[in-house]
C-alpha cells in the first residue's frame, strides 16, 4: 500500500495559521478550511484501515494524481489486479444526503442547512475516463475499471430520489469496499484470463508518474504572504521562537532541545513561497547566520543545490513532508 500523507493543501493552512499573529482578520476562515480538509483526510485514512484487510492479490495506491491533456485528476485511493481497475473515492458528509440521479446534484442536510455538493458519481466517471485516456497513452490499457463511491461515517445518512439501483452498484460505506472488492475479484477470476504483467507495469508507471495535486490555497483565500511570521516552531509547546545552539534548537519557554526542528519551517517555507530558497532568505525565515544556514542546507535531507542556479536550493517537500510527520530524534 503506497502510504498515504496529510494533502498539501492541509499542511499548508496549517502551517499558515501557525504562522499568523493572534487576531489575523482570517484566522477563522483558515480554521473553517483547515477542518474541512482535515475531515476529508481522516474519511481516507478510515477507508485505508479497512483496505488492508485485503490481500497482496491488490495492489492499492493511495492519493494518486496524474496528468493528462495538461490536465491533473485526482484518486483518493487506486487499486489494482490482475483482473481489473478500482477507484474508490472518498466522501465524508454529516446528517443525511440526497442522491437526486435525475438531476445529477447531491444534497447535504446536516440538520443546520440544506447545501448542495458536486456530484460524485459525475466526478468519479470523470476520473475513469481520464484515467482510460492515460492508460492509452501509455500503452497499457486492457484492464476494465470500475469505480466506488464510499462514504466514510456510518451515521451518514443516505437517500436516493430517483433510480436507487444505480445508486446502490457505486455506493457503499468505507468498512464494506473490501469485500465488495473481494467479491467483484473472485467473479472476474473465474470468467476471464488475469493479466498479471499488465498489472505490475501498471502499478510501476502510476508510482513513476504520481505527481502532487496542485491547489494554491492561500492565493485562493487571499492571504498576504507578508503576514507570515519567521522563526522555529518548538516541537513540544508550539513556540514560535526556538534559538538555535551549537548543535540545535532550544526552547526559550520549555526547555525543550531538538537537532531537527529547522525540517518543518523549512517545508512551512516551501508551502508559503515555494520551492528554491537562497542562504539570506533561509536566514531571515529561521532567524539565523549565514554559515548556520549553509550547514543546515548541507545536512538536511531533501535540500539539494539548484542545477541552474548556484546560488539557490531546492526543497523536496515529500521528503521534508515525511521527515516532519516522524517522530523527533531528540
């Protein structure tokens, strides 16, 4: 299973709420964002708890963006046999909803307010198609593609104005997609050759070619770069304001020492003004001297020197992204 880390856009309205002074006049509609992005993100891993009941006859990729005609597409998970495709997708809605199949509109009352959501049948054929279109491309259509529509609370209540039983063949709760897999599977293998090469190359060329979704969140909801704060966040008590010793960081306020610290405000920078940073820009942003930001450059994994510009290095936020999510070696 490829493992499945927080949405960039999360990190990203997260690392930008760390960073702006109490009182920021949009300090609430990052919270309001940040929730809905952190909500989705728990439905997915819920949906990841329940595929690893499935065994190695799956292969299952998760958070899979790829391109097509210059245009990304998005699966929240990507599962693949030697018998066929699977799309799962992940919603999670509160209250009741309302699959209106005439109209192809969703509806969500969540007891408040009745609100109307993208249709994700509509998307999810969407992505199939796009997903054929790549496949093409690269050579290695031949499997069929089904896709799933799981929604991930089991308190979500759920209705259907209009052909129920086309509803009910892509619609399930995040816990029964196993064994509704398992059993699309088990009848595949009985009445049709597997193609077990065409899987692995499948699998192979999705991995190689896995990209990061691309949504500028901040520039979306208008946040003025300018707000954002320098320094390194503490991670024991959340102070923004470590000193940097000998050898690391030490909180002011607690005490606490870390030799690592600096791996998340330079992938806060990187999510805030991008990828390449120079020596004077690392030290404005963690608030430290030139030779200090030279040796953390040098001994940090995911900074490497810019080909085209000597002066300049790149962020590889996957690997800051990862490094950030472990545990601390203190």
């Amino acid at each position: 299973m490829k493992e499945r880390l927080p949405p960039l856009a999360l990190l990203t309205l997260d690392a930008c709420i760390s960073r702006l002074r109490d009182g920021h006049p949009k300090l609430s509609l990052l919270r309001k964002n940040a929730a809905k992005y952190q909500k989705g993100f728990n439905g997915e891993r819920k949906l990841d708890y329940h595929l690893r009941s499935l065994d190695q006859t799956f292969s299952i990729l998760s958070d899979v963006t790829l391109s097509v005609f210059g245009k990304q597409f998005q699966m929240d998970s990507f599962i693949v046999t030697s018998n066929a495709i699977y799309i799962i997708e992940v919603k999670s809605l509160d209250g009741t909803i309302t699959f209106h199949t005439g109209l192809k509109q969703l509806t969500q009352d969540n007891g408040e307010k009745l609100v109307g959501r993208k249709y994700p049948i509509t998307q999810s054929e969407n992505n199939l198609f796009l997903l054929l279109r790549w496949l093409e491309l690269k050579k290695l259509a031949g499997l069929p593609i089904y896709y799933f529509i799981a929604i991930s609370e089991q308190s979500t209540m759920i209705e259907v104005n209009g052909n129920e039983n086309s509803i009910r063949k892509v619609l399930s709760y995040v816990d029964e997609i196993p064994s509704r897999l398992i059993h699309m599977n088990d009848k595949f293998t009985k009445t049709r050759p597997e193609n077990h090469a065409l899987k692995n190359k499948i699998v192979q060329s999705v991995l190689k070619n896995c990209e990061e979704m691309h949504i500028n969140i901040l520039e979306k909801l208008d946040i003025n770069l300018n707000d954002i704060l320098p320094g390194v966040h503490c991670p024991s008590c959340k102070l923004l304001g470590m000193e940097r010793t000998r050898f690391g960081w030490r909180c002011p306020i607690c005490n606490h020492y870390s030799r690592t610290a600096h791996r998340k405000a330079l992938l806060d920078y990187a999510l805030h003004f991008g990828k390449e940073i120079t020596n004077k820009q690392c030290q404005r942003f963690l608030t430290i001297g030139p030779s200090t930001a030279y040796s953390i450059f040098k001994n940090t994994n995911g900074v490497t020197l810019a080909p085209h510009n000597k002066k300049k290095w790149l962020l590889e936020i996957d690997k800051l992204r990862k490094q950030a999510t472990n545990k601390e070696n203190i």
